[in-house]
C-alpha cells in the first residue's frame, strides 16, 4: 500500500521532491535525510512520516508488557562513558551485582503478573563472565518459561568474548543454547568515530556494534538498534549511523525496531557541559528524530517510541509522527532514572491504553517478535506479524 501522501500539508518547499518520493515509495537518500533533519516544517515532516507509517501499520500501535533487570551496576568504562549516571566501579558507593538469588526475586512479579518478557542490560563487569549469564537464564528460563529474554546489548556480548576468549559467535550460541531469546539495540550511541572519542572513548566501535548484530542476526537472533541523540553529534553523524542501520536491515533483515534513545542531561559529566552551553533535547528534536527515522529506514516496519525518556505525553504525540510501538508496562527501570529521569518507572497497563486511544490509535499488546497476542477492542482489524 502507498502511503497517502497530501502535499497540501507540506510548509516547506524545499520537502516537495522528498515528498513525492515518500508517495511513490521511493528510498530516500542521505541528503534527503539531511533535509528532513534541518527543515523548520515539523508538521509537513510528521505527515510524511505518519503516512508512511499508517501504509505499513495501519492505526494500530502495539506495546509489550515487560519487566527490565539490571543485575549488575559495575562496569569497566565507568570513567570513559561520560554520559553514563548507571555505572559504578567494584569499591564504589551503591555498586551492587546481584546474586542469582536477588535476579530471581527482581523477577518474581512474572509470576502472577502480566510480564512476557525481560530486559536484561548492565554494566561490563570483570565478575559477570558467560557463566554468571548463562546460569542466571537457565534459572529464569526455568521459573518462567512463558517469559521471553531479550538480554545483553553488543557490548556486553563483546565484553564476555573479550574476558572468556571466544568469538562473538561463540558466546551468543551459549547465551542461545541457555535461554537468550532476542537482543536489546542499547550500547550503539552514535557510530561516529570522532562523537565515540569525546563521550564513549574505550567503548566497542560502530562498525563492531553492527559486527555483532551481524553474527546474531546469522545465528538467527534478531535484535533491535538504537541512537542515542542530543549530545556533541552532528545531523551529519545522524544520518551516517541510520545509513549503517539501513545497510545491515538490507543485509539480514535481523532488526526488529528502531528505537531512538534522547540524551539525558542530568547527573552525568557530559550533561554540566551540555547544560553550560545550552544544548539537550527538546520535543521538537524528539519528534524529529522518530520521523527521519521512520521515513530514511524503509525496510524497518517497527518504529518505537522510548516514554522512559521522553515523557509519556511526549510519546503520545509521536504516534503522529511515524511510530507504532511505544514502551511497554515497565517494571523497575534503573539506567536512565540513575541519569536524572522524572518519568515514572512504570507505567499501568490502563495508563498505556488511554495514551493511545486518546491519540485515536487503535492499541495492541504484543510479544517480542511483534505478534499481536491481545486486542483490546474485539471489532477493530488484527495485525499480520512481519
Ligand atoms: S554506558 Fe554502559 S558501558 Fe558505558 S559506563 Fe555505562 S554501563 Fe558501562
């Protein structure tokens, strides 16, 4: 279906030839994006991307129910990821790891609540190698067989090779074989070189962030990918990390969701600097950046909206511009509250359902390869999985 383009909508002239490509379905190039992320016309850019969205997914907006665990705060970068308010070093105060004990009580609420999956990220601990991992997924696999575990970014995978000695492969294979089922997109930041060297000097490279999601997507474990945006990057790095996204989605088609992640100011050391000179992200940067993505990534069907960072109001509104998957039902999230986050750390399942009607989408709980598994209301149309 093409997406129902009305030029009418569009401000800014300058989008006219960007809009009739979007209207024939044209892939757009990385001027075009270039475009896109500089022109003043929120609202034209907001309905391109909603009609490009509404062509692949209708008005329905899915959510997943999930439970986030974060069993170890300790992590070898800690003084090099300068945006990072998580991490702590092994001696330092409020530094935890949690014993396999303390995981399985974090995730007891699966037991009789609605939680179908876990989110399982943490720091790069020397003291967390594969075992520690693979043992804990057994066991959750074990007490919680219907929950799904969409664990370790490409860092953390890449970290466990580095500190076991084995391949990327390798280690996937046994998070695999214990119970991994998918992988979060968290850890790519911005692939620029010169942007990595001045917020996340030590951490795994952009071009090794796309390796690892290569090798998984080969081992058949799909994952999602993220940016995170509103710090020292250029539109420039912007659109160079989509393009990398773009060609590997090309290659292996392994991506579930883009979801783009907004740079929080408080309680990090980039923040001050940020702060000083009056830079951080804004609702308009927010909206835009979930519009480019949905128009410059053709061949992602899934985009999702982060409310933990950009409010849940804020995610509301860009259900107009180009996503259709928000946040789920978050149980305990940590990272970014550690970061100065003042949304809530979970949101109720009837709260998620109002923000989404009220934006006159029709909402849809699914699982974590997007299979809508609950309708809400039984008249409206179900969705196909990709
Ligand atoms: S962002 Fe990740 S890798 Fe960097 S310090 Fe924080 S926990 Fe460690």
């Amino acid at each position: 279906m093409k997406p129902a383009v009305d030029v009418d909508r569009i401000r800014d002239a300058s989008l006219l030839p960007i809009a009739e490509k979007v209207a024939q379905g044209t892939r757009l190039d990385t001027a075009d994006a270039l475009a896109l992320f500089r022109t003043p016309d929120l609202l034209g850019l907001g309905h391109l991307a909603d009609a490009v969205n509404q062509a692949k997914n209708g008005r329905v907006v899915t959510f997943a129910a999930n439970q986030h665990i974060n069993p170890t705060n300790i992590c070898v970068l800690r003084k090099t990821c300068v945006f990072c308010g998580y991490a702590r070093l092994p001696k330092e105060d409020g530094a935890y790891r949690y014993t396999l004990d303390q995981v399985l009580a974090e995730a007891e609420p699966a037991r009789t609540g609605l939680t179908r999956e876990f989110h399982i990220v943490g720091g790069l601990d020397m003291q967390a190698g594969l075992e520690y991992y693979t043992t804990m997924f057994r066991a959750l696999k074990r007490e919680f067989p219907h929950v799904h575990i969409k664990a370790l970014t490409a860092v953390e995978i890449a970290h466990l090779a580095r500190i076991e000695k084995l391949s990327w492969k390798e280690v996937l294979t046994a998070l695999r074989e214990a119970g991994l089922d998918t992988m979060p997109g968290g850890g790519a930041e911005t692939f620029s070189a010169a942007v990595r060297e001045q917020i996340a000097d030590r951490k795994l490279g952009g071009a090794d962030y796309i390796a690892v999601h290569r090798a998984a997507h080969e081992l058949g474990i799909r994952s999602n990918c993220t940016m995170l945006y509103g710090h020292v990057e250029t539109m420039e790095d912007r659109v160079a990390h989509l393009s990398m996204l773009r060609d590997l989605q090309d290659e292996t088609g392994g991506y579930l969701a883009f979801i783009p992640l907004a740079y929080h100011p408080d309680d990090n050391e980039l923040g001050k600097r940020l702060q000083r000179e009056g830079r951080a992200t804004t609702g308009f940067d927010d909206l835009r950046v979930l519009a480019v993505g949905r128009l410059f990534l053709d061949n992602f069907r899934h985009i999702k909206s982060h409310w933990i960072m950009v409010t849940p109001f804020l995610s509301q509104v860009a259900l107009a511009f180009g996503v259709n998957d928000m946040e789920g039902t978050v149980v305990r999230e940590k990272v970014y509250h550690a970061v100065g986050a003042t949304t809530p750390q979970g949101l109720p399942l009837a709260e998620i359902l109002k923000l989404i009607r009220g934006a006159q989408r029709i909402p849809a709980e699914r699982d974590a390869f997007y299979q809508v598994i609950r309708h809400f209301d039984d008249d409206l149309p179900r969705v196909a999985a990709d």
